[in-house]
C-alpha cells in the first residue's frame, strides 16, 4: 500500500476541518498491507543478520523502507480499535530516525562517523552528541551535517527541504556531487547553515558547489507542527463503539471527554484520525449524530445528546 493515513502532505500542507476520510471498507486493506510490510520487514533483518554473521566489516549499508507500527490499542477485547504509530529506528549511537510512510534510508556507521542515506520521502532526526563523529545525512547531492541537534530532510522531486527544530546544522554539497567536490574538506562544500525555528530548500536540479544557494527562512511553530502532522499517532477504528473510542482519545488528550447520557456510548465509528485531534471527533459526531459538547473546566468535555 502505497498511501498513509489521511493527513496533510507537501510543503504547504495544513489540516483538513475533518480528516476523517477513510471508511470501514478501507480498513481491512490498510490492516492487511501494514501486516504485509512488517513480514517483509523482517525477513529483510534476518538476511542482513545472516550475512553479518559470515563476514566482518567497519560500516553496514542497509535500506529500510519506512513502515507504520500496529498497536493493538488499551482497551476491551471485543474493540477493533488499533494505534498506528510512525516507524521510529534507533540507531547504534543512541540517535533515533522517524520515518514518514514510504521513506527509505540506509546507513553507514564507522569509527569516523556515522552516515544516513535518505533515498525516498521524509525523515525527523534526533541526533545524540558525539563531536568526535559527525552525523551526516544524504539526500540526492546534498548533505545534513550535525553534531547534536533534531531536523527534518524530506527529498521532494526537484529539491530537498532541511527544516531545523533544535540545534544547528550545516548544509553542504555532497561528495561527488559536484566536480572536484570530494576533494574538498565538508566545510569547504558548505552551502549554508541553518539554525533552529528555520528552514533551508534547495532546487537539486541545479546542485553544484557554491550555486545555487539554498533558500533559508524562518518557520513559526505553527509551520512546524503542522509540518510535523504525519509524525502524530492515529487511531484507527472499524465499528468501533463511541464508549470506547473515548477511552482511547483520553490516553492522548489532555483534555478529557465525558459521556453525559451512557446511551451515546452505543454510537459506532469507523476510520482513522489523529490521536491528539479532538476538535475532528466533535465535529464529525455533531455533523452526524447532532451531539453537542460542552466545555467544563479547562480540561472536560462534555458530550451531550441532541435536544
């Protein structure tokens, strides 16, 4: 399956009032090729693994494609209700990757430093400090350069787009990318810096060393939590019941969601929506059944029948 979750996608992307599009006849497909990806996912780490075992070497280069974790969710046996959480990797350094749906990286760890390739799609890194070895990230001839600091890089058709959230890094022309580049010290290919709360893109159609020279501007945390939306964990439902579902919405809220007639709990939903998304559920149940909630305190909601 080559989509993800309804969400927000490329760089203007923002939150639809109701992301609450994939219905009942849609679930057992995702369920079905999410289950798909994971055993192929692990026959790929049993190969690697085997192949380890027969010879030795300083750095490994395995692609992974970016796959979502099924949870079965905390709640009844009879629910149908699952969490469906972004593929996170935890890297030998105690740094860790979370990968949008379709991503692929690879990686090369050596006692020099420690290298990510990103072949397809979007990566958040939260890179653990180490100044002896630099953490560089590859993305179609260009190069992340960090030493401790959280970014994205998201490799688009004709550009590449670093958006910093701690930290700092330096963006570079890639070794090889460009004639005479590799032999060229990295700070000697770099192309820019970038600093937290900003974003660098870069037209790689047009990579070469010193031109052109990414664009760097400022995001708002706004920007950069909508940005950030397919990194949100969604709950995915099939039938599942009202009473349930807000247990599950519960576990991922700070605000809290009471039922005031037990009745209403009977209401069944089906699809998949952001964990943390609320606002959605109300609507969608004021839309379709008319119940109304009200706000009680700065933390519950109370959902109410219809009058």
């Amino acid at each position: 399956m080559d989509s993800e979750p309804p969400e927000p996608s490329g760089k203007s992307e923002h939150i639809h009032p109701v992301d609450w599009a994939v219905q009942a006849a849609a679930v057992d497909d995702v369920l079905g090729a999410l289950a798909t990806r994971l055993r192929r996912r692990r026959l790929r780490r049993v190969a690697v693994f085997a192949g380890a075992a027969t010879g030795l070497a300083i750095t490994v280069l395995v692609w992974r494609p970016a796959q979502v974790n099924v949870v079965p969710a905390e709640r009844p046996a009879s629910s149908s209700a699952v969490l469906l959480i972004p593929r996170r990797e935890l890297l030998p350094d105690g740094s860790s990757i979370e990968l949008r749906l379709g991503a692929e990286i690879g990686t090369a760890f050596s006692p020099a430093s420690r290298r990510v390739i990103l072949k397809r799609g979007e990566a958040l890194f939260t890179v653990a400090k180490d100044a002896r070895r630099p953490f560089l990230v590859e993305a179609q001839g260009l190069q992340v350069r960090a030493i401790g600091t959280a970014f994205t890089v998201s490799l688009g058709p004709e550009s590449v787009e670093v958006m910093v959230t701690e930290g700092r890094v330096a963006v570079d022309a890639a070794a090889g990318a460009v004639p005479a580049a590799s032999a060229l010290a990295p700070g000697d290919r770099t192309l820019a810096f970038v600093d937290a709360g900003n974003r660098a893109v870069l037209d790689t159609s047009r990579v070469s060393f010193g031109s052109p020279v990414p664009r760097v501007s400022p995001v708002s945390a706004a920007e950069v939590a909508t940005h950030l939306a397919w990194d949100i964990p969604r709950l995915q439902f099939s039938s599942t019941p009202l009473s349930e579902a807000i247990v599950l919405f519960n576990q991922h809220s700070a605000v809290k969601l009471i039922l005031a007639n037990p009745a209403l709990g009977s209401i069944h939903l089906s699809g998949i929506i952001r964990a943390d998304n609320v606002e959605t559920l109300i609507a969608l149940l004021r839309e379709q059944s008319g119940i109304r909630a009200e706000t009680h305190g700065d933390d519950e909601i109370i959902l109410r029948p219809a009058p």
